[in-house]
C-alpha cells in the first residue's frame, strides 16, 4: 500500500493546527498514521512550519510521497528542491 506524506487536522473550529504525518494512503485524514514528522500552524505570522529532516528523509527514502500541500510547504521550508519544470 503507497505511503503519503500529508496533514492531519487539529485545533478548534476557525482555528486550524495540523500536524504532518506518514500515513496509509488509504487511511482516513485524521485517522491512523505510521509516523508524526512534524508540525503546521498556518495561523502563526510568519506561518510555522516545523518537521524532523531525519524522519523525513526516512520515509522519502522509503518511497513515500508527499501530498501536494506538503509538497509546497516542504519546498517554502527549505526541505525539498522544487523539481517543477518553469
């Protein structure tokens, strides 16, 4: 089964926390996931991205794929170098 890097959700109602998860593709968003990389507090001023490169690394290694938004963040962090063609 493919493995995705992606967000679950916390936090209250208009005030979104997530936190940054290799998961099951298959697995609901906020259900069950293999490993917590990290965090993201879209609400922070700059936002706040947070994630273990260790970790990450790990799982990209291991042939996970990160979701689209995570994608982003991960190249706007510094993470990942953005591989789209300009």
């Amino acid at each position: 089964m493919p493995i995705k890097i992606r967000l679950t959700r916390g936090g209250r109602k208009k005030k979104p926390f997530y936190r940054v998860v290799a998961a099951n593709s298959e697995a609901p968003r906020d259900g069950r996931f293999l490993d917590l990389l990290g965090t993201y507090d879209p609400l922070k001023e700059p936002l706040e991205f947070k994630i273990s490169s260790e970790k990450l690394q790990k799982w990209l290694g291991l042939g996970a794929e990160p979701t689209d938004t995570v994608r982003s963040l991960l190249i706007r962090g510094g993470y990942l170098k953005d591989s789209s063609p300009h």
